[in-house]
C-alpha cells in the first residue's frame, strides 16, 4: 500500500489531537510546543541584542576611532600628501584625513588631568561634529587655540566656555620640562563613554603649536567602506608608502569589543542548540509514550496494508506538527519581542529609576536591537531540525512493532 504524504499527515494529526487514555502524554507534548516556542522567541531577541551592539559599534563609537592609522616613525610624517594621495587610491578607502595627536596634562592649581588632544582639519567634515553645537564648531573654527572638551571632563574640570586653562604638553616625551599651552574652551561635546571624560578637539595649526612643528601632520586616519578589512588594507596601503610609517588599524585598539560581541553570539548558538535540545526531549516522550498507547491503532494500519516505511513517517511527521507549531509561534512571538524591546527595557528604567547602561561608562544608554532575518531564518531551521531528529527513534519503534501482539493487546 502506497501511502500519500497528505494521508500520512492526516494520521499523524489524527494521532496527535485523539484522545488519549493518560493526559500526561497531552501535557509533555505541550509542554515540548512551548519549550521549543520559548527558545526560538528569547533567541532571535538575543541575536538581535547582539546585532545591535556590533551595529552601534560600527556606526557609533568607530566613527571616532580611525578603521586605519598611518603614523610618524619620527615627530612628522615627511610626506603626508603622498600618503593620503595612495590611500584614496585604493578601492575600499572612503577618507583620508590629516590629524595630529598628542598626550596632555590640563593644569588647575595644584591638580594634573591628563587627556588626548586630536588636532583635526577644520576644513573636512569630522564625525565630532554631529556630537557639538554648531556654534561649538563655528567658534573652533574662528578663533585660534580653541579647544573642545567632552561634556564630562569640562564639568569634573569645573570650566565653563569661554574660560582659559594651561595645557602641559611633553617635550621628546619628557614632562620634566613641559611646554604651556594656553588655550580657551569654545563648548564641549557629548558622545558618551570614557570619551567624554578623555577627549579634546583643537585646529591643526593649534596641534602644531602645542607639538612644536612648524607645519605637517603626525598621522593620517583613513575610513573604510568594510571596516573588517581594515588589517588587509593597512598592509596593501602601507607596502606602497615610501615614508616610514607605523601602521595600525581599529581591530589591534578596539578589536577586543568585536570579538567580545563575537564570543556571546558564539555562545548564544550553543545554548540555543542545547536549550532546544532539551524542548525536543519532550518530543521524545511524547511520541514514545504515544506509540505504547496506539499499539492497537498501529496494528489494524499494518493490517490494513499501511507500510512499516509509512508508519514511521506517521509519527515522524506527528512529532514535526509539534515542532513546526512551537516554531511559529516562537518565531512570531520573538520579532514582536524584538521590536518591542526598547520600548519595555525604557519602561524597565522607568520602574527601575536607574539606567540599565551608565552613560559615563558605555558610549550608549539603551539597549539597541537590530533584527535580521537570516537570524529568524538560522534558530527556525535549528529547531526544525532537532524536532525531526527527535522522531527518529520513536518513529523506528513504531515501525518494528509486532503487529499480532499489537492486535491482541
């Protein structure tokens, strides 16, 4: 007897939704629907928390950091025309910009803060800016030794703009005998995260001054379309450079956040295969349990004519009904989960009254999300698979059942 699949299927629904003489068996078969459902729902909301923050930090906090530096062996790049002209060149450049950076001591009495100064070129588009007033550029660019400080420093420095300070800046890397630099706040800046509490902005012509060249820039920091291939490019660039160089790139400085958010995910994937697994073990049971049950029902089948080939699929299918079921809706529940996310994680501070990221630490306040179907798509077909895996012993022991006996029980 030749079975059709929407046959099989039928007896398979039949043998899942008829009655049956123990309700534990009803309980565990639902009980397998909603562990499935809850795994596929928490981890499609928790791959898209970590897609979030690998998109906040491309986006966000690298736009500060340059993808790759090219920097001065000595106190200046000897030809930094060259430099930028052969790192346009190369396909995957988007930007090459002259900077100047420097470590400095910001002098208040008796006190010593220490920041990092970036001399940067007024005349390019800078991604601080999106982070300052625009009368806070307006007045860096008109006036000389002007500086812009993150909003924290300027308030644990206690200046106010429009205020002078004395900035120390070392000779030869030496602080013994530093040289003064007086400078006035034109506004501050708000990005987040330590940033705030480090950074300064200046002109190039006030880097130079407080470095002690007379023109030139210290590095060149160049912006990627593919920020991953930043090791590759550093190395193409830098192999055609005829100035000594240093190269680096945001991988050897930043890298460890990537890889962190890279080690999670890892993680996440195993909990989700195991989690899963668990939810499938009630798979297990129920089928098990079922095929102890329908001995009679299987007996008359085989009596009919119905295959043992057939009858496996039965129950293989009957198992899959569950997990298909869980799977819809986990996967619906977890994109509604995820796009409510930052709505019930703000109503979660609100409750709270404490923010569930501090600001002063992290260069974000909420939790972000960013939901991808392929992640949707990857824990849907993880879980279908482990469902199906599940059957496949139950599914055997039906088959190999005897069909007399079977009859006479």
């Amino acid at each position: 007897m030749t079975a059709p699949w929407s046959l099989l299927w039928q007896l398979a629904h039949r043998f899942r939704k008829g009655r049956q003489r123990h309700h534990f068996i009803s309980f565990i078969s639902a009980s397998s629907t909603v562990g499935i459902a809850l795994g596929c729902m928490v981890f499609i909301a928790g791959l898209s928390v970590m897609n979030g923050f690998e998109k906040v930090l491309a986006e966000r906090f690298l736009s500060l950091v340059p993808h790759v530096e090219f920097s001065a062996v000595t106190q200046q790049l000897r030809d930094p025309d060259e430099i930028i002209e052969r790192s346009l060149a190369h396909p995957n450049v988007v930007s090459a910009k002259p900077v100047i950076r420097t470590q400095a001591m910001i002098q208040q009495g008796t006190q010593f803060t220490g920041i990092q100064v970036h001399g940067i070129d007024l005349d390019q588009p800078q991604a601080i800016q999106e982070y300052m007033p625009e009368t806070t550029w307006q007045q860096l660019q008109g006036e000389p030794l002007q500086v812009v400080l993150g909003s924290k420093l300027a308030t644990q420095l206690q200046v106010e703009v429009g205020q002078h300070f004395v900035v120390l800046v070392a000779k030869n890397a030496d602080f013994r005998e530093p040289q003064r630099i007086r400078l006035q706040l034109a506004g501050t800046f708000e990005f987040g995260g330590q940033v705030d509490h480090q950074f300064a902005y200046v002109s190039l012509a006030t880097a130079q001054q407080m470095v002690g060249i007379d023109s030139g820039v210290t590095a060149i920091e160049v912006s990627l379309n593919d920020i991953m291939a930043a090791q590759r490019v550093a190395a193409e660039v830098g192999q055609q450079l005829t100035d000594y160089v240093y190269l680096d790139h945001w991988m050897r400085s930043q890298g460890h956040l990537y890889q962190d958010i890279q080690l999670v995910r890892l993680v996440m994937y195993l909990v989700l295969v195991l989690v899963l697994a668990v939810a499938c073990f009630n798979i297990i049971s129920t089928l098990v349990m079922t095929v102890q049950e329908k001995q009679r029902q299987i007996g008359i089948l085989r009596t009919m004519g119905l295959r043992s080939r057939y009858l496996m699929r039965v129950f293989m299918l009957q198992g899959l009904q569950n997990g298909l079921i869980g799977i819809g809706i986990g996967c619906l529940s977890g994109v509604l989960l995820t796009w409510a996310l930052p709505d019930v994680m703000g109503l979660l501070q609100w409750f709270s009254g404490e923010p569930l990221l501090n600001s002063d630490v992290y260069f974000i306040d909420q939790i972000p999300v960013a939901l991808q179907w392929r992640d949707v798509v990857t824990v849907a077909a993880v879980a279908l698979v482990l469902s199906l895996l599940a059957t496949l012993y139950p599914a055997w022991r039906a088959g190999k059942i005897d069909v007399i006996n079977a009859i006479n029980d």
